[in-house]
C-alpha cells in the first residue's frame, strides 16, 4: 500500500529569487556596457545571444551567434531549422514542444545532448549549460558553476514558442490545454514546476490506491478508508493550490486573448474562454483554503464511484480551459483557419502576460506565416515587430513577412550560414 509523501519544503525558485540570482552574476565590462547603453530601451530584457549545441536533435555541433530583434533561419525541410529554436525554448522550460521525454532530443547513436545559450540582460551575462542524459538526471550549469538540482534555474530565460503543433491546443484534448495553463504557470512563477510535480506524484499515488482496491471488488476496510483520507487531504491541499492559480491565469488570461484573437481575425465571431472546473459550474472563489474545503467535500461525495471505477475523478487533472467562438465551443466547429488563429491567440496573449511581468520573453515562431493569409500575416508581423527578440523558421524566404526586417541564416545540411 503507498503511504503518504512527508510534506517537503516549497521549491526555491521564484521571480524574486530569479532576479536574485541575475543581480548576483558579474557585471560585463567594455563593450557589454556599452551596448546596454546604446540599448537603453531595451535594457531590461532577456535576449539570447549565443546558443552553442552540441548533440543535440540532428546536430553533432552547432554554433549561433544572435541578436535582439528579428532573426530568421530559412532552409528546406528537414534541414535542423526547428531543432534550434525546440534547443532554444529548451533551456526556457526544459522541456520540448514536440517530444514528451528527452530521448528525442540526443542525436542518433550519441549519449548525451549538451544545450549551451549565453543570455544577456542589462549588463550582465549568464551562460547556461544544460546537458541532457535521457533515462537518467540531466545536469545544469551557470556561468560553469554546477546547480544543485537544473529546475533551480528554470525561468532565467522565459520564452513563448508557437509552432504547427500548437493546434492541438485548439482541436486536442483538454490534457493539451491543461498542459499550456501549467507551462504558463510555470513560466510566470518557477515554483508551480514544483506544485505540479506534487500534485502529479500524489494523483499517481491516490489513483494506485484506488486501483488495487476496486481490483478486490469488496468493500475496502478501515486501513484502506484511513489511507485514502490522507490522500484526499494532500490532493486538496496541492489541489486547492494548482487549481486556485490556474483560476487566476485564466482571468488575467481571457482579455489578452480575446483581444488577440479579434487583432488577427477582425470581422469574425468573437473568442472566448472560461475555466471549467470538476467542482461543478458555479462561480468558484481563488482563495485556497475555500477551494481545498471544497474539492475535499467533492472527493467525499465521489468516493464511492472512484472506488468502483478505481481512479480520481475529482481535482484539477480532469478539469477543461474552454474555448468559444461566438456560440460554439471552438473544439469540433472551429474550421482549420480559426483554430490556427486561436491558438495563436492563445500564445500571444501568454507573451503579454509575461511581458506584463516585467521581462519581455523571447518569442519564437516557428513555421507560422506560410498558413496565413495575407492580413493576417501583415497583422501577427505588426504584433510581434516591438518584442526584444523574436526568432522566426520558415522553408522560403516569401513567408517571412517583409515587416519583420533583422538577421537571416540559411540552414542547409546541418549548416547555420549567416546570409
Ligand atoms: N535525435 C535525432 N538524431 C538525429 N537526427 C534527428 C534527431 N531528431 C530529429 N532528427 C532529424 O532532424 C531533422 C528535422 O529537423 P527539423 O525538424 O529542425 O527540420 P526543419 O528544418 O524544421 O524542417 P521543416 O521545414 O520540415 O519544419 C530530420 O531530418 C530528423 O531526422
Ligand atoms: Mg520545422
């Protein structure tokens, strides 16, 4: 029988603690100062301006040397164009946008993959090395000092990434909008990686529990009963917490995409979104003492069916960020276009969020404008034109829109070529 975690500390890293950790590197001489000057209205952002691979995806190696603003790769298909910018959004997250584990990630026959970026802000440098040992603990780097454990930098740099998968965010499951509420999470306040792993491990646990015990198809006695208390209360206490700041995502959230979702397709239904939570429809408050009382009230009422069924059905893991177009849900009637323009929608409104932080994220779209139309291509490049750095992939020079002027390599058989 699985017993209780012990109750461990929060995680570290938060903003605060972030931006700590930035003010204690070594200030840059020379030249670093003086083109933190000459930037000054640029001078408190993140950019990327070295990123140095190393078998990582196709690439034995690979050196790049970035700027803020616009920087474009172009090249055919299959040539490692979305390898750089997934190595990028990489040392943002930890985690790819297009493979579920890490395996993926090291290139063909080699043991690891080592991801370099050196990061700018202000005056000050940092450069993060991660590697990544599939199977086993991934290390991290700053400034060649190993990190205790990578997550405690996780947030030094903060990117939006929109990429063809992100229609899924639209049309997939409510797992994959989940998915994109905790990341945002995760990249506003670092410390919600931790409450998401808690919850995660005490679902896992929970749902064990529930399992073996629908598995001996007789009433569960006392000890089983007692145990599953002790999960219902973890499960509201890291619950109550996930689901309380989802809740307040989706608030902060819903003008900033309704707003960027009417920008890039003016004239058609309005979208909306609104969180539905298994507590039921009514209005739910943020304070999370209230909502660990009620999912604890809910887990109590369900209690009997999920000894049946053997899984938890009540908590954040089985809740749903709702999208609309004018009257429909935008899941099963939203047309192709629609759905591409949401989920862009979507991401742009979580680069104003975090642009609203403070530092502007760096953002990274990859093989967007050759599915739009011509309007809104023109729209997104006016959009994305006064971020601090915005890295574009396209196969042809014509799909970058004429608007999003800045640097441009070629990127051919493993090449990166400046043009
Ligand atoms: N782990 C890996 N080891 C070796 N090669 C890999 C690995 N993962 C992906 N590749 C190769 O990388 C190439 C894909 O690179 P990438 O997705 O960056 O292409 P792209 O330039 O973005 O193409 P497109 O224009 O079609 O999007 C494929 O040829 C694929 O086989
Ligand atoms: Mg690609």
């Amino acid at each position: 029988m699985p017993t209780p975690p012990e109750r461990r500390p929060a995680p570290p890293t938060t903003h605060t603690t972030l931006r700590r950790l930035w003010t204690r590197l070594p200030r840059m001489g020379g030249r670093g100062v003086l083109k933190a000057t000459t930037e000054a209205l640029r001078s408190c952002l993140v950019h990327v301006a070295h990123l140095s691979l190393q078998d990582f995806r196709s690439y034995p190696a690979a050196e790049v040397a970035l700027e803020p603003g616009v920087t474009a790769f172009v090249g055919p298909n299959g040539q490692g164009k979305t390898n750089l910018v997934e190595a990028i959004g990489y040392v943002a997250s930890h985690g790819s946008h297009r493979a579920a584990t890490d395996a993926p990630l090291v290139r063909h026959g080699a043991p690891r993959a080592i991801v370099r970026a050196g990061l700018v802000k202000d005056d000050r440098k940092a450069l993060i090395e991660l590697e990544i040992n599939p199977g086993k603990a991934n290390r991290a780097r700053l400034n060649r000092s190993p990190v205790p454990r990578p997550r405690e930098i996780l947030g030094m740099l903060r990117t939006v990434l929109f990429a063809p998968e992100d229609l899924s965010l639209v049309k997939g499951d409510p797992g994959e909008r989940r998915r994109f509420m905790d990341e945002l999470l995760t990249a506003r306040a670092p410390r919600f990686a931790g409450v998401r792993s808690d919850y995660d491990r005490v679902l896992k646990q929970r749902n064990a529990l529930l399992k073996s015990a629908a598995a001996h198809r007789r009433s569960p006695g006392p000890e089983v009963l007692a145990t599953l208390d002790v999960w219902d209360s973890h499960l509201a206490r890291t619950g109550s917490e996930l689901l309380a700041a989802r809740l307040e995502l989706v608030e902060a959230l819903r003008p900033l995409a309704v707003r960027a979702y009417a920008t890039l397709a003016p004239g058609g239904d309005a979208a909306d979104l609104h969180y539905k939570s298994s507590l039921g429809d009514g209005e739910l408050s943020t304070d999370r003492g209230k909502l660990a009382d009620q999912l604890l009230a809910a887990l109590g009422e369900s209690r009997k069916q999920e000894l049946d069924r053997g899984v938890s059905l009540v908590g954040p893991h089985r809740d749903e960020l709702v999208l609309r177009l004018g009257e429909f849900p935008a899941r099963g009637y939203a047309s192709h276009g629609e759905s591409w323009s949401f989920a862009l929608g979507l991401r742009l409104a979580a680069f104003d969020l975090l642009r609203a932080d403070g530092d502007d994220p760096v953002l990274i779209l990859d093989d967007v404008f050759a599915e739009l139309d011509t309007g809104r291509r023109s729209r997104l490049a006016e959009t994305v034109a006064a971020a601090e750095q915005v890295l574009i992939t396209a196969a042809v020079p014509a799909d970058v829109p004429a608007e999003l002027t800045g640097a441009s390599y070629t990127v051919s058989d493993g090449q990166i070529v400046r043009d």
